[in-house]
C-alpha cells in the first residue's frame, strides 16, 4: 500500500529523503499530510504519512491513504455554483440599476411634461383671462356677451387641462377599480380629450385581481403606448385587447400607424423612453414584452405577466 500511494505523491518528504524517522531529540516525526490526485484513476486522496513507535521499541512508517474523490467534487461544483450565483447577482444589480435609472428619468419627464402642459395650455389660458377682465373694467369699455363667453370657455379649457394631468399622475381608478375599468376608463378620456380612436376588448371574467404592483405597471404601460402612437404612428386608429386565463394577463396594444425598422431602432440605441422604459418595467415583473411591426404596417405590442409578480 505504500509503496503505491507513495508513488501518487506531488512534494518531496521528510521520510523520503531523509529516511529521517524521529526528529532531533529522538522523538517520532511528525506526521506530514497531503491532498494527491492519481492521473491513472482520476481519483483525489488524503494521504497522511508518520513515524509511529512499534511494539519492539522500532519506529514504523505508516501511510494513511483515504479516498475523497467526491468531496474535491462537490467543491468543485459548489465552486462552479458560487460562480454562477456571482453572475446572476451581478446581472440582477445591473437590472435593478438598470430599472432605477428608467425611475429617475420617468419621474423627471412626468415633471417636465406636466410643466409644459401647464405652461403651454393653462398658464396661458389664465394670462390671457385675467388681461381681458383687466380689459373690461378700463373706463367706456363696452362688456358684452361674446367676451364673457369667450373667458369662460378659456376657463373651462383650463380646468379640463388640470384635471387631465391629476388624473393621469394619479389616477383614481387604479385605487378604487380593477385594471379593466381602469383601462376602459383611460381610453374614454384619450376618445373624449384626443379625438382618439382606440377599440377596447376586454376578454376577463367580471372580478380580475391582481396585485397593485402589476395594475399599476400595465396602466402605466399602456398610457405611455398610447402617448407615443399619438406622437409618433400618424394614425389615432388603435385597438387595446385584455385577456386573462387562470394565472397570467395578456395585453395586446395594437396601432395601425405608420410602423418602423425594429432592427434599426435597436441598432440606433434609441429604444429611450419608450420601448425600453416600458421593457425595464415588465422585465422586473418577470414577465416578457413583445414588439412587431414593419415601415407603413403599423405596430404590434404582447405584454405578458403574472397576476401575482
């Protein structure tokens, strides 16, 4: 047996070399210990070598080999799985910066977007009001009918632009209703206020729950695919269809614009704050968004996600 396990052995020993079997005062070695692995069958052992006394009064070299083949190989997977949870680790920390990134650029636009409203429609619908009634108390001013009429309706358009932006930064539907009224509900007041044309198909029984995270995101997705058709397909025509089976929802937002190259708007980086914000915020849910569309054949968007993310 020593002879064989000697034969495994990766560094030069004290009992080999020496044929040193006690130390300087005459007392038996101390053991030396090795980890080996054996080429021929692959195998790892723990060898441990020392000088034990013998009944006689001689001292005995004795090689201990134990085969631990398979604890070098779960170390070796736990290792390999370390590696890999490190990954995952890492790409799930680039997502998440990834996602509070799209966070601190949505909440910024959502400002200067309701700034500009504010600023182009009610701020000067008010500006103007307040110079005419100024008008109106200058001295042999004639008041008549058609000025009062014609601040009233700059009023009225004023208070309509508010309550737009109050109800999409807070929509109350998302707290007292479920994702289909909420959705019927955001396209009545994109028809009304936009002169859109977008069909509403709802395939869900009467009672969908959901959790508010999940409501919140498709609403919030849905809004801003609306927002860019308006902006960007040329056409108003849309259809929004929302299916549910026991445990995923399906949305389908279709537009029958003007469409792009998908291929180039990858290879151009500017997914920006359309595709790519809305991607981020159904990535994190772990669901998966689809995108189809070609130049002049409009634009299909698939969202689908869990009930529970």
């Amino acid at each position: 047996c020593w002879e064989t396990i000697h034969d495994y052995k990766k560094g030069p020993c004290e009992f080999c070399t020496n044929d040193k079997l006690v130390d300087g005062d005459g007392n038996p070695a101390k053991a030396h210990i090795w980890e080996i692995y054996n080429q021929k069958t692959k195998k790892w052992y723990h060898l441990n070598d020392q000088a034990i006394p013998w009944i006689d009064g001689r001292l005995v070299r004795m090689e201990i080999a134990i085969d631990i083949t398979e604890r070098k190989q779960s170390e070796k997977k736990l290792v390999e799985i370390n590696k890999t949870l490190d990954k995952r680790v890492k790409d799930r920390t680039n997502k998440l910066k990834l996602l509070n990134d799209y966070l601190v650029r949505s909440e910024e636009q959502i400002r200067k977007a309701a700034a500009l409203d504010l600023h182009d429609s009610v701020a000067q619908n008010l500006a103007l009001s307040i110079f005419q009634l100024k008008n109106m108390r200058e001295p042999g001013t004639q008041v008549n009918l058609e000025n009062i009429i014609e601040i009233e309706k700059s009023l009225e358009q004023s208070v309509k632009v508010v309550r737009s932006l109050i109800y999409q930064l807070s929509p109350p539907f998302l707290d007292d209703f479920e994702i289909d009224m909420a959705l019927k509900a955001l396209i009545e007041e994109y028809n009304d206020n936009y002169q859109t044309d977008i069909s509403y198909i709802k395939n869900t029984n009467s009672s969908l729950f959901m959790s508010q995270t999940v409501k919140v995101t498709l609403y919030r997705s849905v809004n801003e695919l609306i927002v860019n058709m308006i902006k960007h397909s040329g056409s108003k025509k849309a259809e929004i269809e929302l299916t549910e089976n026991k445990n995923d929802i399906l949305l389908r937002v279709e537009d029958h614009g003007a469409g792009f190259d998908l291929n180039k708007l990858k290879n151009k980086n500017s997914y920006g704050f359309g595709i790519q914000s809305i991607s981020e915020r159904i990535n994190s849910l772990g669901g998966r968004i689809e995108f189809f569309s070609q130049p002049g054949k409009g634009m299909k968007i698939l969202i689908l996600v869990s009930k529970t993310s």
